[in-house]
C-alpha cells in the first residue's frame, strides 16, 4: 500500500466518523455499500488498495440529513457536497468532504469544490415493471449526461481549459433546472411506498447488482470497520454474492489497483502516485 493511500485512509476515516455521528444525532440508518460493503466483512476495513468509501441510505432518510447535516457541520472543516451546495456540482448524490484537504481525481476534472471525501448515495424506489425501469434509467442518464456537459465536466484537463470563465448566470440556471428534473426522475416512484425495491441509480455496476428490496437495506448489523463499527445490511453475504461472486477471494495481484486519486494536498504537503 502506497504512502498516498495511507494517509487518504486515514482521511476518509475522519470523513466516516463525522457521518456515522450525523447519522446518531439525527437518528438516520445507514448502510456501507459497494466495494466499502466487500472492505468490511473481507478485510475488517478498508480494502488495501481501494481509495473510496461508499455509504447509502434510503430516500427518505437522505433528504433528512441533507436538511438537517449543514448546521450541524457550521463549526466543523467538513463540507456535505450536493448539487444544491455547489452550483459548480453535477452528480446525483452526495459527498461528504474534508475542507483542509484538496485532491485531483482520475478522469475527472471539473469546477466542483474539491476535498478528500466519502460518497453517500440515496437509494430510491424503483417499478415493478422492467419497462418503467428502463424508461426511467434512460431518462435518469440522459439528464445526467447534459448535466455533466452543462457543468463542463471533462475526461481530462487541457491548458486551455484554465483560460475558460465560470458559467454566467443563464447557465447555472439551466444547470438548476437540469438537476431539478434529474431529481424528479429519480424520485417518480417514492411516493409509492408499496413497491418493495430500491436502486442505487448512479451505480457503475450492473442494474440489478444495486437493486435491493426495502428488507435488506432495514435490517441492519453493526460489523467493525478499522477502528469504527459501522452498520451493514444482515444479507451481506447474498448482496455481495450478487455483486462479487466468490467475494472473498482476493483479485489477482495486477487488478490491485488504486482507482480514484492522483494527486492530494494535506498538511501543507502534496502527495502524488
């Protein structure tokens, strides 16, 4: 393990604790999701090589704490990052970031504000009907997909690209109303509370790889994560099992890899893989 990841762990340790404690002062269940799902029950914490941490929670719990969660945090040098606290931010679920820290990512270069960082995803309801599911996850990635554009999202950076002005006012306006209509996509089913499963909409995996039923995401068991104890989905052999297959058999050596962060300013030092 690189010197890097070493001390991005140690951050996103912080991150997790600050987010497990919003989530006991609001009364808020929780979720480890993800590749941090498969780092708590294989390797007790995180996974040696990966550099993120992923939580989720459902719908109506998420729309609590982003109410909730910024006056909490007004004394602390954390940062909840949503597509209404940064104008400049265009994916569809929340970060929670360090504000003493600032990082550059891998095949992602944008305008948003930039920090060490843990994702919490929100978990909405989704049909019954595969044809509703498909029509909804097209319309979900198009608007993405403008979004993006719209917020001038990038692959990679240019010289160019720092000569470029912000977005005047039209176009954060129409950004706005493109995450305005995301969010309603997203959202379409939740009122039905009689459609027993959830999606985690911007998953990278396969559709039905994040798709739970309500049951498995409420029944809920505290497992230990490094030095913290998280809360986990009961069914976590079978999500993982769905997800990983022989999930706790380690990849091979070359697929070890670091995924996310290449560059990484703490403490007055900048740390590079």
């Amino acid at each position: 393990m690189t010197e890097l990841i070493e001390r991005i762990h140690q951050i996103e340790l912080g991150n997790l604790f600050q987010f497990i404690h919003l989530c006991e002062q609001l009364d808020l269940p929780y979720f480890m999701m993800g590749g941090s799902l498969l780092g708590t029950v294989r390797h007790q914490g995180f996974i040696p090589w990966d550099d993120d941490v992923d939580v989720g929670m459902l719908r109506a719990d998420y729309d609590r704490l982003l109410a909730a969660a910024p006056a909490l945090l007004a004394d602390t040098h954390y940062f909840l990052q949503t597509p209404a606290s940064d104008e400049n931010y265009g994916l569809s679920y929340a970060k929670l970031l360090d504000r003493n820290t600032y990082i550059e990512e891998k095949n992602n270069v944008n305008s948003a504000r930039k920090g060490i960082f843990i994702d919490i995803f929100p978990l909405d309801r989704i049909s019954n009907d595969p044809n509703q599911q498909r029509e909804q996850m097209a319309k979900f990635q198009l608007l993405n997909t403008r979004l993006l554009f719209q917020l001038r999202y990038h692959l990679v950076d240019t010289p160019l690209r720092k000569f470029q002005s912000g977005l005047n006012p039209d176009q954060l306006a129409d950004a706005r109303s493109l995450k305005a209509e995301r969010q309603a996509v997203m959202t379409q089913y939740e009122s039905n509370t009689t459609l027993p499963r959830v999606k985690n909409l911007a998953s990278q995996y396969a559709y039905a790889k994040e798709t739970f039923t309500v049951a498995e995401l409420t029944d809920l068991t505290p497992l230990p994560f490094e030095q913290l104890t998280v809360q986990v989905p009961a069914n976590y052999a079978n999500i993982l099992t769905r997800m990983y297959g022989d999930f706790m058999t380690l990849p091979p050596a070359n697929q070890r890899t670091e995924k996310h962060l290449e560059k990484v300013i703490m403490d007055n030092q900048v740390f590079t893989d």
